[in-house]
C-alpha cells in the first residue's frame, strides 16, 4: 500500500473521496458517518456503516466516498519480506546439493 500513514483516522466530508494504491490488507474502518468503498476491479461495491470495517483484497486502486460527514481509520497491513519465488527455489536447490554432496562424502569415507 501506498499511503504516507500508518493506523490513521481521516476526516472526510460528505461526497468526497480518496484514493489507496495497492491496498490489499488494509483495513478500513468507518468510525462515524456511512462510507462507500470501490476496489478496482472488483464489481461488488461495499458500504460500511459507523463500526463496521472491511479489509482491502485487491492490488488495484480503491476508492472510499463517504455519503455524508464521515471519519475512517485506514490499518496498513504489517508487510514481511519475503523472498522472490525464484530465490527461494535457487536456496532450496542449493540446500538439497549441499545435502547430497554431503553424504557421498560420508558413503566415500566408511
């Protein structure tokens, strides 16, 4: 996700709208007023009413419009790094080498 806040509280005035980029894990939660939430490209468009709260699955831009005075708190998800498929196959490879060249040396030694 692409927003310069974490676990923040927006004031939004009725009929106006902002934009997350690549959201998905994010939690949105309306804490007052009633919300409307669009994740590009999902077709099913989500209200949320004062306590109710959705988690963003999508990567695509999402769009929260509030219908009257509302407040939302935006959760960014916790990211873990992790490793690119393609490395994490390289170790694996590299692991189960490692393992069969150490027991032929075992079998070569008895």
């Amino acid at each position: 996700m692409r927003i310069d806040i974490f676990d923040q509280t927006i004031e939004l005035s009725a009929n106006r709208s902002i934009v997350l980029h690549d959201p998905r894990g994010a939690q949105i939660v309306c804490i007052a007023g009633r919300i409307w939430v669009t994740e590009d490209p999902l077709r099913n468009d989500i209200v949320l009413h004062a306590g109710q709260s959705h988690t963003v699955s999508t990567d695509g831009m999402t769009f929260v419009t509030s219908f009257a005075d509302s407040r939302v708190r935006l959760i960014e998800p916790l990211r873990v790094d992790r490793p690119a498929p393609a490395a994490g196959f390289r170790a694996l490879l590299n692991a189960l080498s490692q393992r069969a060249s150490t027991r032929w040396l075992q079998a070569a030694v008895r």
